[in-house]
C-alpha cells in the first residue's frame, strides 16, 4: 500500500490544538484512498494525537540511548508509549552521524518501532539500507521547502537509490521527498519506484490544508 507520510516539522499551523486538527484531516483523507498515512507530529503532540485520531504517529527523531542519565535526550520507549508506532531517523534538519542512526535504529527495533532513516543523495542512501531499516526516504537538500517535486526536478536520485536498495537490502522500502505537494507529484514519485513520499510544507502551508491532501492524494488510484 502506498505510503504518504506528512512531517509536521516546527511549523506554527501544525503544533499543539492545530497539529490534532490536521492529524483529524489526515485520518479523514486516509479512509477515501488506497494509502497508509502517517503523521510525524513534534514528540510533545504525540499522545494528544494518538489518544483521539487512530491513523499511525511517528516521531520526528529518536536517540540511540536507553534508560538512565540522559537529560534532554528522546527514547523509543518514550514515544512508543506516547502512541507512536515508528519514527523518521535522520532528518536533513536533524542529522546524525552513522554510529549514532545505527544505535537509534536498534533501540526502535527493540522496541518494535517501524523506522524511516533520511537521506539526501544515493550514496547516503546505500548506507542507511545496509543498516536494514524499514524504510529509506531520500531527500535532495537543496528542494526541501522549495515547492519543486524531487519527482521532477531529480528523477534520477530516486531511481537509483531504488536500485541501489534493490541490490543492498531488497527488503527495505524506498519513499522520496522534497517539494511533494500534488497528485502528480505523487504520481511520479511511484512510478519511479518508490513505494510512497515523505513531504510537509506543500500540505500544512497550504490555505486549504484539507484541499491540498485531497489534491496529493488524487494521484493514488482509487
Ligand atoms: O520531511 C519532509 C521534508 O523534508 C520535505 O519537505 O516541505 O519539501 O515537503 P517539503
């Protein structure tokens, strides 16, 4: 099923009261299409989501670190038990170094957390897929935010990271993203071999939130 899944960052329309709405938006959207949607809300709106909306919530990071002396620091356990089901690891505006992706991804794993590591070309991607999380997401830096489809503007680093994962670790799904926003970015995100997208401003910036996931949306068959 495809995957399409909204990050909510740090923006104003998609914190506190306004990221339960959105998230009701996305639960709404979800149930008219053929799709797996997921929200990624700041950690601090993860229980208020997951206690009224029932469409899946990851994390926008997780720490490598158990329990213990770790001031200021996010656990799988805690967003597990705040209701998230998984957790995007990684970010282009969160980055990690390798040693610290590996250890955030075993720390979800023990705790049966479904993981998206980031990446931003083809080579980081091949990286992250040896490491065998459950999903890449490769992301051009450069288009996050920008409006202008990774789909279009670079085809080709979604293809061959869909290769390259194909040969690494043929069990981990690709997602792509930066400047998703309309269906036929969505479209042509698929038909490059990705199995969904990972996007943001295109839907929470839009006047018309609800409007603007129906657009993105159309462009699953239903
Ligand atoms: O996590 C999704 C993201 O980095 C892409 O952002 O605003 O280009 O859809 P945007």
């Amino acid at each position: 099923m495809t995957k399409v899944v909204l990050n909510f960052k740090t923006y104003a329309e998609s914190t506190g009261m306004a990221a339960l709405e959105l998230s009701r938006i996305c639960e709404e959207a979800a149930e008219q299409y053929d799709v797996e949607m997921v929200v990624v809300p700041q950690i601090a709106d993860i229980r208020l989501i997951a206690e009224n909306v029932s469409i899946p919530i990851y994390a926008q990071h997780v720490d490598g670190v158990g329990f213990g002396g770790y001031t200021g620091h996010i656990t799988a356990a805690s967003v597990k038990a705040a209701g998230a089901s998984g957790t995007l690891i990684n970010h282009s505006e969160r980055r990690l170094k390798l040693a610290e992706i590996e250890a955030a991804l075993s720390s979800c794993k023990a705790e049966g957390l479904a993981t998206i590591v980031c990446t931003n070309n083809i080579a980081t991607t091949k990286a992250a897929a040896a490491l065998k999380p459950d999903f890449v997401a490769v992301e051009p830096p450069e288009l996050i935010g920008s409006g202008i489809p990774v789909s279009k503007a670079d085809p080709g680093v979604v293809t061959g990271s869909v290769e390259a994962v194909k040969r690494i670790e043929p069990e981990v799904g690709v997602l792509c993203g930066a400047g998703i926003s309309r269906g036929e970015d969505l479209k042509a995100a698929l038909e490059l071999g990705s199995v969904g997208v990972l996007l943001a401003s295109g839907i929470i910036k839009a006047k018309d939130q609800k409007k603007a996931l129906e657009d993105l949306l159309s462009g699953i068959q239903r």
